[in-house]
C-alpha cells in the first residue's frame, strides 16, 4: 500500500459546529396579585435570588394581603406597624413565621435563605411613615415593602425601588411626585377595584387584586379564619 504524498493534498479549515446555546425564557413566579384587563395573571418576582423593593401608595391592608402571600411562598416575615392589632389573625395563622415589630431596626432575625433552606427568604413590611433604609433589601431573598398614603420625599427607598404600586386613582398625585406626569396619568384613569404597577425597567400592569375568602378572614380583625 502506497502512503499518498500529503503535500498534494487540498488545504481545508477544520472548524467545529458551533455547540447549540439553551434558550432561558422568564418563568412567571413571584407573589400573585391579580388578573390584568386582558385576563392575564400579574405577579410580583419575589421572594428571589436578587433583593427586591417594593413602594406602595395605598392602605396598609394591602401589606397585610401581600405578607400573607409572602408566608405563602415560604417567606418568614417582619411586620414594622403602628397598628400591630390588625396583625392578630394572621399572626394566628403565621405562628412564630410571623414577626410583629414597631421599627425596622435588627432586621432581618434571620439569615436570608432560599426557600427550604434554614429560615427561608425573610420579608419586611412597613406601613411606617418613615420608609425603611434601602440597604436593608441589599442581598439574596430579601424583600422589602414599603406601604404608606404620602410619597416620602427624597426617599432612596422609593428612588431604588424595583415595583411602585398605586392602588387607586386618588393616588395620581403621589404618583406624579415619585414617577412623573405619564404615571400619574395612568393611575388618574384607574376605574374603583383598579391597581397599577410601574416596573423600574419600564411599563406597568393594571390589573384587579384577586382576594380569596380565606385572606378576607385573616385580614379582618376580629373574625375568625375560614
């Protein structure tokens, strides 16, 4: 057998096929909120990996509804209240999963964690008039919510917030204060039963909250769990 001569051979470039890349597409997780006008479910992306700021124009029973879905998900909550009373039945239901506090001072009690992990993601809401300091949402599974009628002016909380929530049109004003005239247009066209969302990196979310009758029972004072 004869060897060919390799000098008369063709030249060629050998190159490997590129590998194929995965394509990772946004799972919808987080906290539920509701369903938007097109009938399509919105959520909230926390607790995650990444710490999250949440600023909320509205009543504080709102940070009653969404502490309940924070326990939900596995979250260990601190509540910083004025009104710790209105906290009974879902500290009834929450046990020692649930932290009643008059200041945001000490937090988190625990390590934050991911979920099934030690204690878990740790969240804090505060219906404080004072918004809590923005480093405190500065790490993994941490979730800080901020629930007040007034936007705090020159507040880096509500400037490093990821979601700004507006939980009706009487709140257009506030919004304009923190968001400017285009959000405030958006919430003064909210009709009764309507919230907004304003994402930090742009757009937002009208939806009505769903409520079950279980939380309507956690959430109001006096009446016993379903």
């Amino acid at each position: 057998m004869t060897t060919p001569d390799l000098t008369t051979l063709p030249a060629t470039t050998w190159e490997d096929p590129a590998p194929a890349v995965p394509l990772l597409y946004p799972a919808q997780a987080g906290v539920h909120l509701g369903t938007d006008r097109q009938g399509r479910a919105v959520a909230l992306p926390a607790p995650g990996p990444a710490g999250i700021r949440i600023a909320v124009l509205g009543e504080s029973l709102f940070g009653r509804l969404f502490a309940l879905r924070l326990l939900a998900v596995g979250a260990c909550v601190t509540a910083a209240t004025r009104a710790p009373a209105q906290w009974a039945g879902i500290r009834q239901a929450a046990g020692d999963r649930l932290v009643i506090a008059g200041h945001t001072g000490a937090w988190p009690p625990q390590p934050a964690a991911p979920p099934t992990v030690d204690s878990g993601p740790q969240a804090l809401v505060c219906d404080l008039r004072r918004a809590p300091h923005t480093a405190l949402a500065a790490g993994p599974w941490r979730t800080v919510v901020h629930v007040t009628r007034t936007a705090p002016r020159r507040s880096a909380f509500w400037a490093a917030a990821e979601a700004v929530l507006a939980l009706d049109a009487q709140f257009a004003d506030a919004v304009e204060q923190v968001l400017g005239t285009d959000a405030a247009r958006v919430a003064a066209g909210l009709t009764p039963g309507e919230i907004v969302v304003f994402h930090r990196g742009g757009g937002c979310d009208v939806l009505r909250p769903d409520i079950s009758p279980g939380e309507t029972a956690l959430l109001t004072p006096g009446r016993p769990p379903a």
